[in-house]
C-alpha cells in the first residue's frame, strides 16, 4: 500500500500543502530512515521538482485526484514541535511558513541522528538568583554589564534539552566552550543539527531558536534586549520570542537575562529579578558626564575636558562617534541649549533663519527660549578633522576604524570609529561618546533603549568601576533619563520614565506596529480600507504603518486581505521605526 501524505513545498510563494503518494519502491528502499513529520521529501510542482516538508502521514486522500508521487526521500528534517512553531510564528509575524522551516533545516543533508546522550553533570552550588528564576517558571533577570552568566547557563542546562541563545555566534562559542570543559557534551546551532535534534543542550545565535530539539527542557536568552534577535527583513521574527513561546509549548521553565531588559519583557507579565543594589552598581563602570553647554571656550569642538585629561593621562581609549543619520541640531551659541519646540519639547534643527522640528514640520524664529540670544549654531555635520584633533589633543597616533568587521587595522591605544568599533575592540580603559545626543535624540521610538544598549556594550569593554572602568559621555541634554539611569547604574528609572512615554504616544509595546510597503503596498492597503480598532497612517510616500491595541486583531487583518502581485513588505514591530 502506497502511502498518503501531505507535503509543504519549499516554496515561500505558494505557502499551501499538496497531498502526494509515497511509493512502495521509495519505502522499501528507505534504509535507516523512516518517514516522520518535518522529514525531507522531492516532489513534483507545476513542472518542477522541489524540496519539501512532510506534515501529515496517513492522510485521506481527495476523491476523484489523481495523486502524484514524492520522487525522494531526501533526509531528516525538523521535528513536529517546530513545524508547529513554523505554524503558529506565520501568523505572529504574517510571514510564510518555508521561510521558517528553511532556518530550521540543516545546510545539508541529514540522515542519520544520534540517540541522545544521558549526561548531566553535578553542578556546584549554583547562585540562589539562577535557582529562583528558574524556579519561577519564567523570570526576567537583571545583572550588571560586567556580572557572571555561567550561574545561569549551568541552571539552564542542568534541565536536559536546554535552549540558550546569545546575540552573537562569538558570544555563542564562548558558552559553548564553558558548558564543555563543564562536562555538557552541547551543540552549536546550526553546525552540530544532529547532536541538537538528538536533544543535547544547544546554544547559538538567532537562528538557533529554531534548533531542531524535539522538546525543550529550559530556555535562557541572555542578553534578551539585543536587536540582533530580530530578522531585520520581513518577516520581523525575534528569537527571543520565538524561544519563549518553545518553552510555553513544552511547559518548560524560561529566563531572558539583560542589563537593561527590554519593555517588550518587562510588560510581558513575567516577574523581574534583580540582584542587591550594590551588586548591580559594583558590576557598572564610573560614568562621567560632559555637559558640553558649559564648557571653557578653550574646549575642542570634540573634546570635552574630561576627555583630554584622559588622553594625555596616556589611557587606552576608544572614541565613538555616530557617522550614520546624523540629525541636524542647533545649539545657542551664547547659553549652549539645544534648541527645542516650545510645544513638543522636540529637538529643532536649524533652517537659514528658523528652527525646524524635521518630525512635525513646526518651524519658529530663531531666539533661544533659555536666554534669548538670536546666535545658533549647528552641530557638526560632518565628522572629518575627528581623528585630527584628536591626534592633536593626545599627542599619539589615532587609529580611524571605518569598516564594521574583520581584524583591526592595528593594534593602538586610541581608536576613533563608529558604534562598530565597541565589537572590535577587546578592552579598554575608556570609552568616550563624542557626541551622544546623535544616540539619544534620534528620530525612532526606541531611541533611549538603543542609547542604553550602546551604554551597557561600551561598561563590558571598561569593566567594573573598581578597576577603573570609564564611560565619558559627551552631550549637552546631561539630564536625558538615559544618562541617569546609568549614572545610577540602575536601567529600571529608564524603563520607568520610557514606559510612560510610550503609554502617552501609544507606541510600542503599549500598542502594535505594523509597517507596509513596497511596490503592491498601494493596492494592499485600498484592500485593506478602513478596518474598526486599527489607526492607519502614511507620513512617507508609499509607507503606511498601522497601529492597534489588539494584537490579534491587526494580524488577523494583514492576514485576511488577499496580497496583491508585486512586492509587498510587512513588518510587525520593526525595532527601528
Ligand atoms: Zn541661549
């Protein structure tokens, strides 16, 4: 008897299942394989032969079709618990479901798995916060920039099938090699699949959520505010979330951990964990301010005081400066303020004789609100003559880093780059943001939770204050909640003072997001029309962003409109709007 199944082709366009037959030929000729839900099949479509997936066995077959026949059987696929994660993230970030199932299939062909191996070490006396959150079902952990995740990673892997995901394949590796010389015999995602779907501890970077492991004992994300985590093309999927909803699956313990944790977690209902106070300052490098508004006119244009004194102190430093999307400030030229619109608050760019707010178009003449004086100056736009006065200041060689990866040009104690220079470098002394306003100013709702993120990257390559780790922040808005949260070394008065503003502006994750465009983006949102509970709006040419408190009720409208031909971008939550 031929078997009857169904099969999702590997094809992002048509998303739909066919049924095929397997032959017997194929069957008796299968080897140490078997036929299982996820397994990898060829089959005909429209005239080609195309991978797929199994998901079904044993199905009823149409009446009155004549079914084709699967030509392979190529290979292990993914198991029945991700092709229902496929399912259900389809519809959480309106995307197809080959394109899941692809980050979920080994690079290659798989045809034989291990059975999985009993081996869990003893582990020495874990810390009592690992033991809590743990035990808690879900938690969301605080910890300093500079504090130990081993506690962590071994509770996590204490569980069996453990998921633990990092922002980064270096940061993976480097668990990797703790949890072995631990005695975990664990996988990196993707490189070792079959030791993954054989149920090992498995640890990667974003696309390890999708790791083949049959059922998740326990899932940790550390560094779960990492925009890393999140496809930057459509469809917008977090690994974070992806892995979450893993763990609620299999009814398994989950722990994201994070020096300044996202609102996405904090308002996610799971309980937040901190460490003593003193702990969580301790793990915080010194952060000194420089309120560039009142500066000596002997100042540089880009270095503050603080910053020379720490050059000529002969320290090792690494100077950021934000080359991309630069906003075009004003500051008075008498009082140092930043000019601002007397309505929103927002900063104003200058334009000839008025100031500008670029966001809401309102424009007034040019007198400073704090002292009257009708003087402005532009910021800086361009960012040439950094290095050279630097140089100037340092009385040493500045090392520009210009490109985002590969090896450093050479080796210095004084670099000069932009925000990718702090994923090159190992360590330092100080970090100095030049101009940080660039960071917290900038035009996208998350601006201050990125501003803190670069904050918390920058306190990993200092250290901790008592070896002298030092963050120079160079800004004329010193009392931005940002810098006071991390000159408190404690991210919760930001997290406060963010949440608020988000409620007010109903942006993200109070409300839900979903961005529109691309070619056929027109003609989707005519079909789309007016829809109850959703706020449609379009302030760039050919974009629309959509806006709903009900979640469900904006997938289900993005999934229910029938796409147009042509291209068609949507982006749920898209981090950088
Ligand atoms: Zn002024």
């Amino acid at each position: 008897m031929p078997l009857i199944v169904r099969i999702l082709p590997d094809e992002p366009a048509i998303d739909r299942e066919f049924i095929y037959l397997i032959p017997d030929r194929l069957i008796d000729s299968l080897g140490g394989l078997s036929i299982e839900l996820g397994t990898i099949v060829r089959v005909p479509l429209k005239g080609r032969k195309v991978r797929g997936w199994v998901t079904g066995i044993g199905v009823d077959p149409p009446l009155g079709v004549e079914l084709q026949s699967v030509t392979k059987i190529s290979g292990i696929g993914p198991p029945s618990s991700v092709l229902g994660l496929a399912d259900w993230a389809s519809v959480r970030w309106v995307g197809t479901r080959p394109k899941f199932l692809r980050t979920a299939t080994a690079d290659r062909i798989v045809s034989f798995v291990p059975s999985a191996v009993e081996n869990r070490p003893e582990i020495a006396a874990l810390d009592s916060l690992s033991v809590e959150a743990f035990s808690r079902k879900k938690a969301i952990v605080r910890m300093g920039p500079n504090s130990d995740d081993w506690p962590l990673i071994s509770a996590a892997a204490s569980f069996g099938s453990a998921l633990i995901l990092t922002p980064t394949v270096a940061q993976a590796k480097r668990v990797l090699l703790k949890l072995k010389r631990a005695g975990f015999d664990a996988a990196l995602a993707q490189r070792d699949w079959e030791k993954s779907a054989a149920g090992n501890v498995t640890v990667g970077s974003r696309a390890a959520a999708w790791a083949p492991i049959p059922k998740v004992d326990s899932v940790l994300v550390l560094d779960e505010h990492d925009e890393s985590y999140q496809e930057e093309a459509a469809p917008t999927w977090n690994a974070r979330d992806v892995a979450i909803e893993r763990a609620r699956r299999d009814g398994s313990p989950w722990v994201v951990a994070s020096s300044c944790p996202s609102l996405e977690m904090l308002t996610s209902g799971a309980p937040l964990l901190t460490m003593t106070r003193q702990a969580e300052r301790a793990s915080w490098p010194t952060i000194e301010i420089a309120d560039r508004r009142v500066e000596a006119p002997s100042a540089g244009e880009w270095c503050s005081e603080p910053l020379t004194r720490a050059l000529r102190l002969g320290k090792r430093v690494v100077c950021v400066v934000n080359r991309k999307g630069r906003a075009r400030f004003a500051y008075c030229g008498q009082c140092g303020e930043l000019a601002r619109s007397e309505v929103t608050g927002q900063i104003m760019g200058l334009d000839k004789e008025l100031l500008i707010d670029a966001l809401s178009g309102e424009t007034r003449p040019a007198v400073c609100a704090e002292c009257g004086s009708t003087r402005f100056r532009r910021v800086k736009l361009g960012v040439k003559g950094i290095a050279e006065e630097l140089a100037v200041v340092a009385r040493r060689e500045v090392i520009e880093v210009t490109s985002e990866d590969g090896p450093l040009p050479e080796k210095s104690d004084l670099y000069v780059g932009t925000e990718a220079v702090l994923h090159r470098v190992e360590s330092t002394d100080i970090v100095a943001f030049l101009d940080f306003d660039q960071e917290l100013l900038a035009a996208r709702y998350r601006a201050s939770e990125q501003a803190m993120a670069l904050l918390v990257k920058a306190a990993r390559l200092v250290g901790r204050r008592e070896k002298n780790g030092r963050i120079i922040v160079q800004t004329r808005v010193p009392d931005h909640p940002v810098l006071d949260a991390a000159y408190h070394s404690d991210p919760g008065r930001l997290a406060r003072s963010e949440l608020e503003a988000r409620q007010m502006l109903q942006q993200p994750p109070i409300s839900n997001w979903a961005i529109v465009s691309g070619s056929s983006a027109k003609e989707f949102m005519s079909r789309i029309g007016n829809a109850e509970g959703v706020e449609i709006s379009s302030t760039v040419e050919g974009t629309w962003r959509l806006r709903s408190q009900d979640r469900q009720k904006l997938l289900n409208l993005l999934k229910d409109t029938e796409r147009p031909p042509g291209r068609l971008r949507i982006e749920i939550d898209p981090l950088r709007a």
